[in-house]
C-alpha cells in the first residue's frame, strides 16, 4: 500500500472511529501501520495466509501494541469467510455496526460481501478495485470488484446496489501528468497511473501540482519527506506516487431478517 492508499485508509479510519478492524490481506504491514497510526485504542484482526511478505517487501511490520490478533501464516490463517464471527459477536468480543472491514486479498468481493453482510458488518473498504479488464490476479479480473461490478447490469449487481448506503472513491493526490519524465511502461494489471491517461473514470486529483503553484510546493514538500524524486523518473519514486487503484468505500444497510436468511443460504 503507497501513499494514495495509504491516506485514504488513514482518512477513513479517522472518520469512521472504529472499535474493531478486520483487514483481510497483510502482506508487509503497511496498512497495519497506518490503520494503528489512526486509531490507537481499535482492536485490528489482521488476516493473511502467509508467513512473510510477497513481491520483496522485506520484513513485515508487526503492531506491538498487544491490540491487534493476527491470523496469518501456516499455523494461524483462517479466511475471512471461514471466522466464527457469529461466535465472537455473541460473545460480544466485536460490534459488527462499529467494525472497519478492509478488504486487500484479490479475491472475489461479491463473495466476500455476501458474508459481511451476512453478520451485519457495515462500514467496508475495498483497496483493489480494479478497472474493467485490469488485475494482478484472476481474482481481481473476474469481474467482482466494485467499480468491474457496477458496469454491469446483472442480478447480483442489483442484488448489490441495493445494500448500500453510499459507496466513495478516494481520488489520487496528485495527477498522473506528474509522471511525464517516467519511462515506466503503462502497466499491463492496471493499478498505477500513466502519463498518457485521460482518466475520464477517476475522481480529480486532490492537489493540481501540475497547475497550481501552492500544490506544487505541497507536492515539492511531500516528496522531500518520503525521500522520493519529484520528477518520478525512478521506478520506485513513480510507483510511490502514481499507484492507484480506484481505493473504495461502502456504508451497507442494516439488514432486514428476512434478507438475513436469504443471505445466509449462500
């Protein structure tokens, strides 16, 4: 997760307050990070099947706090829809209205969704919400993330509209124009902004640095913290800034009984 990711997970976890966090893919910690960062009395079930970080992301950042259980690797993965939430909400160990579900596992979230709200979970976000066509994995591409979702005109997408209450992209900070210098071929999977996009189908950026003076300096400002080069012509530098991926939130509706049991038959 990088900095557009990042501080919009950060955002959301402000607003929202959330007494419990459920992120479902940890790989290196990032997210970890920045969701304690935001809520330092939250309790975070962090959930990956792996022991260590994938893709050379190094050592995986581990909260000492004592406020975050973690099932992740060979020994104490349990998937998502394989937890006994029903056990731990009557146990009163989560409040599923009061409960942050952060999706990044790259699988398919209509799945996912159906168990959420299942157990009444309401506030949700999805960090790979891919772009028609686009993926890292086949799970990504199947045509069950959100924005892959809402192109289409299907039964489960009504199924789907209908749960919710609102659904937010977080839009880039900065514009992709900003990557000019960068000889990054346009990624394949998706996920990181080009140069060359129009990008009809995103938010506006938050700070217009190719346009606007005070933006740039904010811009100059924030890559001199990260310790990044501003003209993006290094890959780690372009990645940093320019990865993306449409990051989502959704409000679901509190659930009716009858559509309860309706939910728990699939």
């Amino acid at each position: 997760i990088r900095i557009n990711h990042a501080y919009a997970l950060w955002l959301t976890v402000r607003q929202v307050q959330p007494t419990t966090i459920i992120e479902s893919g940890v790989n290196a910690g990032q997210s970890t990070y920045f969701m304690r960062n935001a809520s330092a009395t939250a309790k975070i079930i962090a959930i990956d099947p792996a022991d260590e970080p994938i893709c050379n992301q190094g050592k995986r950042w581990i909260d000492e706090s004592g406020n975050t259980e973690y099932l992740t690797g060979k020994i104490n993965f349990k998937d998502i829809q394989a937890v006994n939430w029903k056990a731990r909400i009557e146990a009163k160990e989560i409040d599923p209205s009061t409960t942050l579900v952060f999706l990044d596992d790259h699988l398919n979230v209509f799945k996912r969704f159906s168990t959420l709200m299942k157990f009444g979970f309401r506030h949700v976000m999805l960090e790979d919400n891919y772009k028609a066509r686009e993926g890292a994995t086949k799970g990504d591409k199947a045509g069950f993330t959100m924005k892959q979702m809402f192109k289409r005109q299907d039964a489960d997408t009504e199924f789907l509209f209908h749960q919710l209450i609102s659904y937010a992209e977080f839009p880039p900070l900065f514009p992709p124009i900003l990557a000019k210098a960068s000889k990054e071929p346009r990624k394949q999977a998706g996920g990181f902004l080009h140069a060359s996009d129009r990008n009809q189908d995103i938010p506006a950026p938050v700070f217009r640095a190719d346009t606007d003076p005070q933006d740039k300096q904010i811009y100059e400002k924030l890559c001199s913290r990260l310790g990044i080069n501003s003209t993006l012509e290094d890959k780690d530098s372009y990645m940093q800034v320019m990865n993306y991926n449409q990051i989502c939130y959704l409000e679901l509706r509190p659930m009716a009984p009858t559509l309860a049991d309706q939910i728990k038959r699939i």
